[in-house]
C-alpha cells in the first residue's frame, strides 16, 4: 500500500540506477520498484541529476580502456536524455529545486554544513529536503545523512 510520504533520491542512487556497469545496479533497481509502491512521490533535485550526469562521466572516463579516448559529456547525451526521459513519464517522480524562499534555503545549507558537518553537496540535498518538508532519502551515504535525523534507505 502507497503511503502519503515522500522520498528524496541522492544522486548515488540515481548512477547505480543509470548506469548497467555499476556494482550496485541491480540493488538500485530493485529498491526502485519498492520506491514506486510505497511513496508517493520521489523527489529529484536538479542538484542531484547534476552530479547524476558528472559522475557517470568520470566513472565511465575511470573504467575505459587503457588507450581509448576520454569522453567528453555530450558523448553521454542520449544517455542522458533517457534519464530525464525515465523520470519525467513516472508521475510519481518530480525534479524539484527550493520551492520557498531561495535565499532562506541557501542560508540553511550554509547551517547544515556547520550543524551537521557535511560536505556542501550534501547540505544543499538535506536543505532542499527541509524546503520541502521531506523525511527520507535513498542514499548510500548514511554517515553524513545519519546525522540529521531523516529516515535513510539505502540500496
């Protein structure tokens, strides 16, 4: 049965998922089909597709050939595209930012790094959360987002 709550997904989450070579693929997917029968919505910051798209770059650059030529993001565009494709035909996943006060959200960023003593990345993610009232998030990072209280799934 779906409950009323909502799910924050970290970027982590969305490369196991993205990306077929990952260790963690076949972890990420399966905790993908509980996500859709049990939230209701799964919340994607442009912050996380962000570093989505960067790290499946670099990851893909590490694990290439010795010798074959380092690609370039717009190598991964169709790639790219079907992420953004699978995430907008799922009504339940929406690609959120701040929705109240901007200014506000990065002020608490800057307090959750002091607060919590994360890394800014995650301080925006958790801001973003306390923007929107969200009390979970599907990460692998459970030390850094264990401090703050939220509800952490991991894959």
């Amino acid at each position: 049965m779906k409950s009323n709550q909502n799910c924050y997904l970290d970027a982590n989450f969305l490369i196991a998922f993205f990306l077929p070579n990952h260790s963690d693929y076949e972890g990420s997917r399966k905790r993908m089909i509980e996500l859709f029968e049990n939230y209701k919505t799964l919340f994607i910051s442009w912050l996380s597709l962000d570093e989505t798209m960067y790290k499946i770059c670099t990851i893909s650059n590490r694990q290439r050939p010795e010798g074959q030529k380092k690609k370039r993001p717009k190598d991964f565009y169709n790639l790219y595209m079907n992420m953004l494709n699978f995430i907008l035909s799922n009504p339940n996943m929406k690609i959120i930012q701040f929705e109240n006060n901007h200014i506000q959200g990065t002020k608490n960023a800057i307090e959750n790094i002091l607060n919590y003593d994360l890394d800014p990345h995650d301080a925006f993610h958790y801001a973003i959360m306390q923007d929107l009232n969200v009390n979970c998030i599907v990460t692998k990072d459970k030390k850094d987002f264990g401090k703050t209280g939220v509800n952490v799934i991991s894959f």
